[in-house]
C-alpha cells in the first residue's frame, strides 16, 4: 500500500500527531508530497516538529519537498534531514533502493529562492 500526504508538521499543531497515530497502524510505503514542516524547513523545525510524530516512520518515507521546505535556502533542512533518500539537491528525483513498481512523481525542483518549478520524474517506489 502506498500512503501519502503534505502539510504535514508545525509545532503549533497536533494534525502531524494524529495522522502519525494513524501511520501507526497501517502497513505501507509513505510518499510525503511537500510541505514537510512548517514555517520554513529548517534543521530546528525538523528536529522539534517533524521528528516527534512522523520521525518514527521515516524508514519507509519517501520525501518530496515543497515550497514551505524551501524557505529555508535551497531546503537545506529537507535535505539534511532525509539525507539520501532525497537524491541529489537540484535533480528532483526521490532515490529508492528498491524498485517494484514504476511511478512518476513530481519534485519542485529550484533556480532560485522561492521560485520552485515541478518537473515529472519516473522514480522506482516501492510496496
């Protein structure tokens, strides 16, 4: 089963705990599509937001960031944060080891500080 969601964390929210209980029982592979934390994708947000409800399920996430992920220069906290299953800062794929089933998945991809464009990528995700 493929599971997937954006606006996902703020501080000032409980929406990232209860969907994170719902994670909980629920088998699958989850494609986050954007807007990882709020406000703005930093390194704290994602440590103090992120981390204490979908934390727990990040080794079967498969990020795509969003506009909010790029408040922060060139999403420098999306990308530390999911390391290498991000791919390549300024490619837009999403790196998967496993490759069961063809998906094409979009993935801002950045020239400039808040300008993000979508390119389509066909990336491997797995179930």
């Amino acid at each position: 089963m493929v599971l997937a969601a954006g606006d996902i964390a703020a501080c000032d929210s409980n929406g990232d705990e209860v969907t994170a209980e719902l994670l909980d029982d629920l088998d699958g592979t989850i494609l986050t599509l954007g807007d990882n934390v709020y406000p703005d994708g930093t390194t704290a947000e994602f440590a103090n937001c992120y981390t204490p409800s979908w934390g727990r399920h990040l080794g079967r996430t498969f990020p795509n960031a969003g506009n909010q992920d790029y408040e922060t220069d060139a999403a420098a906290g999306y990308f530390a944060y999911f390391g290498d299953r991000t791919g390549e800062p300024g490619e837009g794929t999403v790196k998967t080891d496993t490759a069961t089933m063809p998906a094409v998945t979009p993935r801002p991809i950045t020239t400039a500080r808040h300008s993000p464009r979508t390119a389509c990528h066909a990336s491997p995700i797995p179930v």
